[in-house]
C-alpha cells in the first residue's frame, strides 16, 4: 500500500469547534443587566433600610419624651396631693401655736414642714412669691379684692393659699386678695 491511500483507518482528524460568538455577547448583556437590576435592589434595600433606621431612631426618642411626660405629670399629681398635706400641716401648726402647752408638737410639726420643704425643692418645686407682687392670672388665683389707699392696683395684699411652680411650670395657683383701686 501506498502512503498516499485514501484510507486512513484509524487516523482522527481533530475536530473543527464551532465558536458562537453571537451567543457570547448576548450572554455578557445578559449578565450585565441582571447585575444592574441586583445593584438597583441593593441600592434600593439600603435605602429602604436608613429609612427604617431613622424611623427607628425617632421612634425611640418619641417614646422617651412620651414617657418622661408621663413621670412629670404622675410626679406632678403626687407633688400636688403633697403640697395639700403640707397645707394641713401648716394649719395645724397655727392652732398648735395658740396653746403654748403644745410646744413639743409645735416643734415637730416644723421638723415635718421643713422636711417636706426641702424634699419638694429637690424635686423642682418652687413656692410662688405672691404678697406685694402685681396680680398675674397664670400664678394667682383672685379670691378676694379690698379697696385700699395703701397698696396699687392690682397688688396682691395677702396670700391664702401658697402657689408653687414645678421645673418652671406652675401646678398650683396662689389663692390671693387682690387691691383696686379705690371708687371715687
């Protein structure tokens, strides 16, 4: 046999690969645009989320002003039933003082009012100076008036009942009288 014969049994020729090389482009675009769309929704998830975080945030500080509202006016209530017992105290003691007799209860009484003066003005409270300052509707409360030639108009010339202001705020009024002028 020849070395030029047709038949070449055994012999493989290496194939021939077809490339695609228009499915490969679109392939990439493909995978290019699913990475954008991924991108957009990460982006968006990350926006979505500091929304929330800030939601979140404000949230809290709500609740935290909400809350120290609620200690305020639940001490407020109990700062005013407080300062009713003080008033009692007080009354006592100026009955106490009109029996000389009673001295060791008189000394107690003030040993209390002195205590409870101090506990309240830890806690904010104020009295409100009322007796020769000018009549003032959001700290007094007028419950008598006297016409006078020794006092202005619109004086308070004597306090009833004490006032008190809480962190700046008033809770209770001072029941007063009140001066006018004189009719002519």
């Amino acid at each position: 046999m020849s070395s030029g014969s047709p038949n070449n049994v055994g012999v493989t020729k290496p194939r021939e690969e077809k490339t695609t090389g228009p499915s490969i482009p679109p392939l990439a675009e493909e995978l290019e645009k699913l990475l954008a769309e991924a991108l957009q929704k990460a982006d968006s998830y990350r926006s979505q989320l500091l929304y929330l975080q800030a939601d979140l945030e404000n949230l809290h500080k709500k609740m935290k002003r909400d809350m120290d509202q609620i200690v305020k006016l639940a001490n407020e209530r109990i700062i005013l039933k407080i300062l009713d017992l003080g008033d009692d105290l007080e009354r006592t003691l100026e009955a106490s003082e009109k029996h000389p007799e009673n001295a060791n209860v008189i000394g107690g009484v003030k040993m209390i009012l002195k205590n409870l003066d101090d506990t309240i003005r830890a806690e904010g409270v104020e009295p409100i100076e009322a007796v020769g300052k000018k009549f003032s509707p959001d700290m007094h409360e007028a419950v008598s008036f006297i016409n006078g030639e020794d006092s202005d108009d619109n004086t308070v010339t004597k306090e009833l009942r004490k006032g008190y202001t809480m962190h700046g705020k008033v809770i209770r009024t001072s029941m007063v009288e009140v001066s006018r002028p004189q009719a002519r």
